[in-house]
C-alpha cells in the first residue's frame, strides 16, 4: 500500500512526544518493515532537521534524517509541486506542499494528524490511529 507520511507524524516519533507516540511510531514500524510504502515530501527532512537540533542538537538532527532517509522514500519538491502548492490555496502552504507531494508519489492516503487541513479529494486523508484502524494494521 502507497501512503504519505506528514511531517508531525514524523517528529512525534522523532520528539517522542507522548500524546502521539505511540500510533505514529507503529505507522513508522510498518513503513521500516516494508509493510506499507511510506512517502514524505522532501521539505519534511528540513523541517524535522530543524525542530530536532533545537532539542537535540546537531547531532541529534543529524541521526534524524538519516533515520529517515533509511525508512521513507523521499518526493523530490519539483517546480510543478511547488506551482501546485502555491496556486491550491490551502490555509497552510507547507500542508499544500504535503498534499501535492502525496499525489505526485500515487499515495492511496496521506498520514497526517490534522486531517482537517486537507481537502478529502482525491486522497483519504487519516489520522495515525484512524489509519491503523481503516486498514486493520498490526
């Protein structure tokens, strides 16, 4: 199964932030285990970099992205999605990114803990905990 991953589901595993954890972290062992094909926008490795050395230093950011790089396949940010993403007129620019990422890498569903910032057409859109439980994950 396609999916794209978010960025804050990414960095509640990263930042173990406990609230999400949990459910984040079983979607990041399902892409490690190749049980699902897990996507993330090239901007996500900027952006959990970032957040991540201002908690755990440069070391700490450094280890992140290489754990990602090691369990999502990456979307190149190309002109097109960036077009797309400027002219969609989404509330939040980075979201708009997220979202045409997810459908240039055929995702059948973006991964995301605020669903709500993302149009239902023409990807499902679900929560860590909703998808695990729509596609009876372990």
């Amino acid at each position: 199964m396609q999916v794209f991953v978010d960025t804050n589901v990414l960095l509640d595993v990263l930042a173990e932030r406990k609230a999400f954890y949990v459910d984040s972290m079983r979607v990041w062992t399902l892409a490690e285990a190749g049980t699902i094909d897990a996507h993330v926008a090239a901007i996500s490795f900027s952006n959990c970099y970032y957040l991540v050395r201002k908690h755990a230093g440069r070391r700490g950011a450094d280890s992140a992205v290489r754990l990602l790089r090691g369990v999502f396949k990456l979307v190149e940010l190309t002109a097109q999605i960036l077009n797309q993403a400027i002219d969609a007129n989404f509330a939040d620019f980075e979201d708009a990114i997220q979202f045409h990422s997810a459908i240039q890498a055929h995702a059948e569903c973006i991964i995301a803990r605020n669903p709500d910032h993302f149009p239902r057409t023409p990807l499902t859109v679900l929560s860590p905990r909703e998808f695990l439980a729509t596609y009876n994950m372990p």
